[in-house]
C-alpha cells in the first residue's frame, strides 16, 4: 500500500518524471520479522540488498523505500534516500514542536522516529 501511495503522488507532483519501482512479493512480512521471527531479519535485508543492487545496476540515481518498517532493516545500504532522516528533518522544522507517531507495531517497536 504505501509503494501504491507513493508512486500516486510522485506521479501527480513530477508528470514529466520516470519512476522504476521494484516490488519483491516473497518478502517476509517486516513487522512478523521484527516481532515473532527474527530468524527472518536477515533473509529480509538480503532480499532488500539485492534489490537496491538491481536498482545501481539499473541506473536509478537514488531510491525510495516508502515502508517504514523496512527502514529498520536498511542501514548502510546505498543510494537510500532515507524516510526516517527526511521525515525527521521536516518535523524539526514544523512550529510549533509537533508530536508525530508513525507506522506500525514494528516500526514503533525499532524505534528508528525516536
């Protein structure tokens, strides 16, 4: 849902911009990952590393990972333009100070907004 979202709205802001989206269906869910099975944590971030190299591969000069629960597994990778830095350099800014809870169980349960 949150890849579907964020390619409605890139698309509607930047018409005249290409996209290339990589989707991984036999990812395992990040929040059963980070909560009940963290055997799966590095079969996850596997799957993600070589997505992002088929990205390089592919010229994409930079790319975005729409779930936030993912970015729990993504340190280091890169060419990330980072949600979790980007959104927080955007609440710093807001005035006044804002209160913000974002994303699901597992995101909050990594802590990477805190």
């Amino acid at each position: 849902e949150a890849t579907l979202l964020f390619l409605q709205q890139f698309h509607h802001r930047y018409p005249h911009k290409s996209s290339l989206t990589l989707s991984i269906p036999k990812i395992p869910d990040r929040s059963t990952a980070l909560l009940e099975k963290p055997d799966l944590i590095p079969v996850i971030r596997s799957y993600l590393l070589s997505g992002s190299q088929w990205l390089i591969e592919n010229k994409a000069p930079f790319f975005v990972v729409p779930c936030n629960t993912a970015h729990a597994f993504l340190f280091n990778m890169p060419h990330l333009k980072s949600l979790v830095m980007l959104t927080e350099s955007y609440i710093s800014r807001l005035k006044p100070p804002t209160l913000v809870s974002l994303g699901t169980s597992g995101t909050q349960k990594t802590n990477i907004y805190t």
